[in-house]
C-alpha cells in the first residue's frame, strides 16, 4: 500500500513500491499522470500537465514547505531526486505539500479519488479545479460526463456538513434500534453518503427523486431536519409523516420517498418522469434502486416504456456489491448494471467520489431531458448490514470492511481531498463536526422523548386532496377523513 509521501526518506521506500506494480498503472504518482500538483510559492505561475491544467496561485506559504520533496517526472528513466536547496530541475518536477496515493485492493476501488489544482488568495483557497481520477464508463455514448470539474469553498463546505449529518443520523439510528426505541425494518446509509449528496448537488428545483428504503439520508437532503427523520423513526408526532411513516415512508415536495417493495418504486419514478414530460416543466425523475433490486422484472418493464415515451428519467443503480446476505456476483449474471438497460445508453461512476457523482448526474439530466431515459450506476459500499437485523459478516468479512472504511471512506477522502487543496481548514473541519454532533444528539433526544399521536389520528390526512367524507374501503366502520395537513409533504 502506498503510504503518504511526508518525508523525502520515505521516497526510496515508495519508488520500490511503485516499481512492483508499475505494470498496473500505480507509478501515476511519479510518472507524467501527475495526480496531484501543488506549489507553494510566492510567486503566481502555471504549471500543466499532459492530463489537466492547474493553476496555481499564492502567497507566502514558504514556512510549510521546509520538508517538502521534489519529484523529478522524466519520462525516459523516472529518476526520483532530492534537491536540497529546493531548485527546479526540471519543468517537469512536481512539488509536493502533501499526498495521498492508495492502491488497488477491493472491488479496484482504492485508488486516489481525483487529481486537483488550487487557486488561492491569501494563503485561502476559494476554488478548485479537480480532475476525476476514476474515469466513468460508457454504454452506447459518444461522450460523456465532464472529468474536470470546479469545487468552490462554499460548495466543499455544504457536501463535507450534508455528508457528515447524514453520517451522524445513521448513527444515532442505529443506537436507538439497539436500544429497542426504533421498531422494525431500519436500513442504514452509511458509507454510500456520496451518491446522495453527488446526485442532490446537481438537481434542480424543477427535479424528483424516488427511492427504496434506504432513504434516511435523502429525506434529509430535501428539506427535512434530522429530529423530522429521527422522529419519524422512532413513531413519534415530531416526525415528517408525524409518525405514521417510519423507515421505510418519508416524503417531501419531490420527494416521492421510501417504498418497501423492492423494486417498485423504479416504474412509480417512470411515471413522475412521465408527468414532467406531460407538465413540461424541464424537470426529471431520479429513480434509484439497489444492485439486489436490478433483477426485478418490473424495472425492465420500467425501462421498456420509459424508452419508448422517451421520458426524463435517470435510473439509478446503487451498486453497493451486496443484496440481502448476498454478493452481485453470486446473485447476477451481468454485474455491470449501467448496460443493462439494453437500448437505454448508461454510465458507470464512482459511488464513493461526491464529485463524480455531481458531474455524472449534470451530464444525465441534460441527456434525459433531450434523448430520454439513461441509467447510471454508482459503484459504492455500505457499512452495516441490509438491515438492522443483518450483521453484514456472514457473507463478508470484518476485514473487508475496515479497508473499505480506511481506503475509501467518501467522507475522510473528501475532506483530505479540501484540506490539502486549502478549501477549508482543520479548525473549520472541527467547527463543522461539533455543529452536526450537536444537532443530532438534540434531535436524537427530543425523538426519545416526544410523544406519540392519539389513536385516532391513524385515520387522518389518508388522501391528499380528499373528495368524500367518508374514508372508503372501511367494512362495518364509519368513519369521516380529517384533514390536518401537518406533514411535511403536505
């Protein structure tokens, strides 16, 4: 495993390293596919190189660079030297601040998550070029999602605070199932919260999302707090359906939910793709299921039609390579799931890169809303089980796991990613974290603590837009509907 390049004694350890799995491209750190280039200089300059074009810029920084090494990038013998007094060698050389660089080991996931410039102004950063370093994969696309894509402070700020909240929500839900206070089927987002905030950052005001179960962290994202999510969790009235919902049954404006069949939510999201088309509003649909739903019937019919109406939605493969106790490749014949829409064109993408995943669901929107359905697959990973009711070791193993959590975890390899390009420091990295802890533990108290609706509220706001008094279907009851209208999707 490569280790992070601090020292220029470590470079020799490094180099013999690179040089055992060259053959697998994992001598990109020191060879012309520069993956990282960062110069701390007083003066502005441009350095290029044959991958992207960075620019980089600031002022006065010297005082971090007394132990920064100089790596010469010469194609012809990839020599690695050590200049003292820090002078260029080469235009090619490369200095680095800081560096990551992991190899592969899993699923080919460990590999660093994008290449990056940085252009600061008084020693703070206020945007990034960063180039996506996994390159998407095509299914009957000419072209397809941008690979070099901006980051501004603010935005690494709100997907570093969207990501770590949902993290923070997952974790007090399961506490509260441990503690028998949640009921029930619980399905936890944790470690898949890139594709979330990714697909989220690219949609407009006029787009939908549908989901399966697994939606705690998207019922966030569109508009409801975390004491409306937990709440809702642990059946009490503070909740988004005031109760009533749980899991598996949140909603908001757009927001078309959890659903608990598996699979079906794919064709209800065909549909709303179908109502933007006949609204002509511009907008599309977002229909997600899991690599566990891929093989349900209902989603070839729902691509079928989909197809042939040539409606604005994106179908969406949250690839995290298991299903209920079972691996995608023990329960698919075809596991790359982004062609399996046959006709429909697809892309593959990084689950576990927000970034990716932002510019794969920019380019979607575009495509759907001009040529008609795509699917897109997220290649991502869970860390719990299925369900609560899961251990998620049966079929895998604890060390797997923990890998994927040190190598890969969306959340530290993003806020690496920030801190070494200057986006935002330590200091508000920590303000940020005590923020959302607080949140949440207030949240996670109040849903303790609330109190439930009245029996007779079960029968309330049944319809959105009731027409009779009487609530049909009732046999030997009598009952009047009451609207209250308290929800949050209401």
């Amino acid at each position: 495993m490569l280790r992070t390049l601090s020292r220029v004694s470590e470079l020799p350890i490094v180099a013999r390293q690179l040089q055992k799995v060259r053959n697998c491209n994992a001598a990109v750190a020191v060879t012309n596919k520069t993956i990282v280039t960062v110069t701390n200089i007083k003066r502005s300059q441009k350095h290029t190189t044959p991958t992207s074009n960075i620019s980089s810029s600031s002022s006065s920084n010297n005082r971090t660079n007394n132990n920064s090494s100089s790596i010469s990038n010469n194609t012809n013998n990839n020599n690695i030297s050590n200049n003292k007094n820090n002078q260029w060698t080469s235009r090619q050389q490369i200095r680095f601040a800081s560096r990551r660089s992991y190899s592969s080991s899993f699923f080919g996931l460990f590999q660093n998550a994008a290449q990056a410039g940085v252009a600061k102004t008084n020693n703070y950063a206020t945007e990034a070029t960063v180039q996506v370093n996994r390159p998407f994969k095509l299914h009957r696309l000419d072209e397809g999602p941008e690979t070099t894509v901006k980051l501004t402070k603010d935005e690494a700020l709100k997907y570093y605070t969207q990501m770590q909240t949902i993290r923070r929500i997952e974790t007090a839900a399961g506490n509260l199932y441990k503690e028998k206070i949640i009921r029930g089927f619980c399905h936890l987002y944790s470690g898949q919260e890139a594709c979330a905030v990714g697909m989220k950052a690219a949609m407009r005001d006029v787009d939908n999302i549908i989901s399966a179960y697994r939606v705690h962290g998207w019922t966030y994202l569109m508009g409801v707090s975390p004491l409306g999510v937990l709440a809702e969790l642990t059946g009490m009235q503070s909740g988004c359906a005031r109760g009533k919902g749980g899991s598996m049954h949140m909603y908001s404006p757009n927001f078309y939910g959890g659903n608990g069949i598996v699979g079906a939510q794919v064709p209800l999201g065909t549909g709303v793709g179908l109502a933007c088309k006949y609204k002509g509003n511009g907008g599309m649909c977002l229909a997600l299921y899991g690599d566990g739903a891929a093989n349900q019937g209902q989603v070839f019919e729902a691509y079928n039609m989909a197809y042939l109406w040539k409606l604005p939605v994106i179908f969406v493969c949250e690839n995290n390579n298991y299903g209920m106790g079972t691996s995608a490749e023990r329960a698919s014949c075809n596991t790359d799931y982004y062609t399996r829409g046959d006709a429909l064109p697809g892309i593959w993408v990084d689950g576990m890169d927000v970034l990716a995943v932002r510019s794969a669901t920019e380019f979607a929107i575009k495509y759907v809303n001009t040529h008609g359905p795509l699917v897109m697959e997220t290649n991502t990973y869970r860390y719990s089980g299925h369900s609560m009711s899961d251990p998620g070791t049966s079929y895998r193993t604890r060390e797997e796991i923990q890998e994927v959590r040190q190598k890969r975890d969306p959340i530290t390899s993003f806020k690496e990613l920030c801190i070494e390009l200057g986006l935002f420091s330590t200091d508000e990295v920590k303000a940020i974290d005590m923020k959302v802890r607080k949140e949440v533990d207030e949240a996670t108290a109040i849903a303790k603590t609330d109190s439930e609706l009245p029996l007779n509220h079960l029968w309330t706001d049944v319809y959105s837009n009731n027409l009779e008094p009487k609530l049909r279907g009732t046999i030997a009851y009598d009952i009047d509907h009451i609207q209250e209208r308290k929800g949050v999707n209401h």
